[in-house]
C-alpha cells in the first residue's frame, strides 16, 4: 500500500517537556522520548500497535516460525562494560550513529525500565531491546543486534515479540516508535497497526 499520507508529516519538534500529564498520556499525543534525556520528548513521526485491534497475520506468524530457534529473556534494565563492548561493536559494524553516551542514557538514566535480551541456539547473546513498561502501554524504543542478522528476521521479532508480550499483559498500547516509508516501513505489517498524523491516530 502507498506512503502518500505520510509524505506530509508536518513540522518536527524537538525539546518538548511535557507537564502534569503522564507517560501514557504523552505517548498518546504523538510524542517520543528524546534519547539523551530523560523526560524530554520530540514529535515526528509516531507509531503503534493498538492491542485491542490485536491479530497476528500470515505475516507474523511467517516471522516467529522463521524465529523460533532463538530464546529471549525479559529482565529490569541494568548496564555494564561487557554490554558497552557488545553493542559498541555492532554498532561500529552496522554503521549507526549511536554514541556511547547515548547508550549510557538510555541504559542507565532513562524512563526505559526493561531490557529483552535475546540468544542463538548456543547461547550466545545476539540482541538486546530497550523498552519501557506500565500499566497501559510498552513502548520497544531501541534495538541492538549482531550485524549478522542484518536485513534478516530477527529485526522484526524483537519488535513483534514486545508486542505479542504486551497483548499478554492486557495493555492498551505498544508504542513502535517513528514509522515512514523511510523509517521502520516494515512495521505496518505489526497487529493492530496505527500512526500519528495531524493530530490523530490513523490505520493504513
């Protein structure tokens, strides 16, 4: 399906500090946490899956099949040099630009409360996600892997898998982050897919 709606997205704005609302109320504005501080937050280009449009697709179920020899576990965020090292390597490889006191922020100084951290069938550390949850919604805000599953599956199930686990938890939303036919164009094959636009919440 065509990305015309999305070519105008209007102005973005950066540096918004949001006051006496809550962090599912600003999510529900279009908002999204800036990465190098805490409590301040940009407008561009949001999107998410609203839970209760909640159905897996041919898709998705193509992706977790595809994904099934991979194990995760879902732990409270923490940070140490062993996951600096890790990630600062892939990111070199991958080519991001992601500094290393970016990833100190959002480790370690962020609202981001949870961490996925997933394996290979060795055992072997292959990615991490970074997320935020409460009692309404998640939001999976940052995602680090092995460049060597690059433009591969696993990309797409860590989003996914946030997802289906926060369907799980009876939550109302699962915020994506930017969506554009630049930008995360894969997530609109997400259940329940929604994005910001003028103000409002729109389905594809």
């Amino acid at each position: 399906m065509p990305l015309e709606p999305l070519s105008d997205k209007g102005v973005k704005v950066f540096n918004l500090n949001p006051i006496n609302t809550n962090i599912a109320d600003t999510y529900a504005k279009g908002l999204l946490p800036q990465r190098n501080a805490k409590n301040i937050y940009y407008q561009e280009s949001s999107c998410r899956a609203n839970l209760e449009k909640y159905k897996l697709s041919s898709e998705n179920k193509r992706i977790l099949n595809k994904t099934n020899e991979f194990t995760f576990e879902i732990i409270p965020i923490y940070f140490n040099l062993n996951i600096q090292k890790t990630i600062f390597s892939w990111l070199k490889i991958l080519k991001w630009d992601f500094p290393i006191s970016s990833l100190k922020t959002i480790f370690s100084n962020h609202i981001f409360n949870y961490i996925y951290v997933w394996y290979d069938n060795n055992h072997n550390i292959i990615a991490y996600s970074v997320c935020y949850f409460d009692d309404e919604i998640s939001h999976i805000a940052y995602v680090f892997y092995n460049p060597i599953y690059d433009h591969g599956n696993l990309p797409i199930r860590l989003v996914l898998q946030t997802i289906i686990d926060s369907k799980e938890k009876n939550l109302k939303y699962c915020y994506l982050g930017r969506f554009s036919k630049d930008t995360g164009y894969y997530k609109r094959n997400m259940p329940g897919f929604e994005y910001y636009q003028n103000n409002i919440w729109k389905t594809l």
